[in-house]
C-alpha cells in the first residue's frame, strides 16, 4: 500500500483523502450515534452525560464545519505525500507486526502531546476565536469531532508530518493515526458514559472528562491519556460540570423551558 500512495499523483493523493476522510467520518459518526442512542440505552449500558437539548441547528452546523475539515483533511494529503516525493520522509516497506504495533504505540502517545499543545493554545486570547466554532456544540455529538475553523483543523491535521521526517514509519502505522484519533474522538464527544464503573483518572473515561471540557470552556485539553493534563496541572475535577447541570434538572422539573 505504502509503493502504491507514493505512485500515485498529486490529484489523486488528495482524491484519495477526501474519500478516506469522509468515510471515517461518516461511519465512525453513524456507528456511534446509533450505539448511544438506540443500542446501548436499549440494553441499559452506560448512561447519557450531559441531558441538555442540542442547540437549534446544532447538527447541521456540525456537519458544514466538518465537511470544511474534510475537505482540507484530504487535499492536506499532498503535504505527506510531497515528503515521500521530496525523499524528505521515507515508508518503512518492511516492518513486522511488532514493530508496527510499537510505532502506532508511540505515534498515539504524540497524538497526545500534539493535541494538548495545539488545544491549549487555542484556548489563548490571540487563537481562541478559531476554537469557538467548536465549542458551540456545547452539548457534544459524534459529529462535531470535526466540526472546526478551518485554522484549527489546520493545526490539528499536521500531526504525523514531523514524525514521518524523524523516522521511517510503516505506511499501517501513519494510516492507523486518523483511525484511531477520529475513533477516539467520537468517543469523547459522544455525550456518553460507556463505563460509568471506572474511575474518573480511568482511560475509559475520556468522554466523562471531555464532556467537562465543552461544558466548562477551559480544563481537559488532553485527547485520550490524562498525561499532559496532569503534568501541567489543567485537568477539571469530575464534578466541574455539576453546577450548570443541577441549574438545568432543577428548571425541567419546574416546568421552566429557559
């Protein structure tokens, strides 16, 4: 696969981003739309987060927003594919299981490092604007992990292009990247607790932790470890949330649609 995307032209690398960008997109967001609403709470697993209606329109903002990011998600695949070109980056044909596996391992760990970065920085005053767009899904869907400003998706979207010029990567592992980052970010806007059991410090928490992040503005930036949160100590406590929450359930059963 990794001789067959360097052959291709410029054209279709981006083509072929589109495509792959789009799908992910849709079946990963479909998948989990109907996992949270209608498999999972028929089956009584798990319980829904945030029980604040969805902002009018909110869903076909999401998907404008996203189709923006997708588009500049898969004509950025001539930026990867240009390294290769240039001889600046090179495909590792031949690497084992065990090696891919250890490469995915550390390309999820910078995923990490390079969304806390990015994140935090778009939470200061001279970027902040570019990240409103996404904050105004303040109750969170499986599509709004793309629903950005064009900036910030630029900013996201470079992610594996430092690494591919520091080392010679498997093409499975760099394609397992936005697999499991748009994986995983479904899961975190999902609005969705799928293990109410772990602890809030817990991977399997990551949905709890980045539902504060949307109900609260600030705190939360990692992506799926709590490492960076920790480190520079921006990580919300579990019940950051409860405020606006009660304020909510208290209005609903008074009969108060404000």
């Amino acid at each position: 696969m990794g001789q067959a995307f360097i052959a291709l032209s410029a054209w279709q690398a981006m083509l072929a981003g589109l495509l792959f960008f789009g799908g992910i997109y849709l079946l990963f967001g479909a998948a989990t739309w109907l996992l949270t609403h209608y498999l999972l709470p028929a089956l009584g697993v798990g319980r829904t987060l945030d029980p604040r209606p969805l902002a009018a329109g909110q869903l076909r903002r999401e998907f404008t927003q996203s189709g923006l990011s997708i588009l500049l998600f898969g004509t950025g695949m001539i930026f990867p594919w240009g390294l290769l070109q240039l001889g600046w980056a090179r495909l590792d044909a031949d690497a084992g299981w065990r090696q891919v596996l250890v490469e995915i391992l550390v390309l999820a760990a910078w995923n990490d490092v390079h969304f806390w970065i990015n994140h935090r920085l778009l939470h200061t005053r001279p970027l902040r604007r570019f990240h409103l767009p996404h904050h105004r899904s303040v109750v969170t869907t499986p599509f709004s992990t793309y629903s950005f400003h064009p900036v910030e998706a630029l900013m996201l979207g470079n992610v594996i292009l430092l690494p591919m010029v520091l080392h010679d990567f498997s093409f499975w592992s760099l394609a397992s990247v936005p697999l499991f980052s748009l994986f995983f970010n479904c899961i975190g806007h999902a609005n969705y607790d799928f293990f109410p059991g772990v602890s809030y410090a817990h991977w399997f928490a990551a949905s709890r932790r980045h539902h504060l992040h949307h109900a609260c503005y600030n705190g939360n930036y990692g992506f799926q470890f709590t490492f960076m949160d920790r480190l520079f100590r921006t990580r919300l406590e579990a019940g950051a949330a409860a405020p606006q929450l009660d304020a909510f359930r208290r209005r609903e059963s008074l009969g108060d649609p404000a």
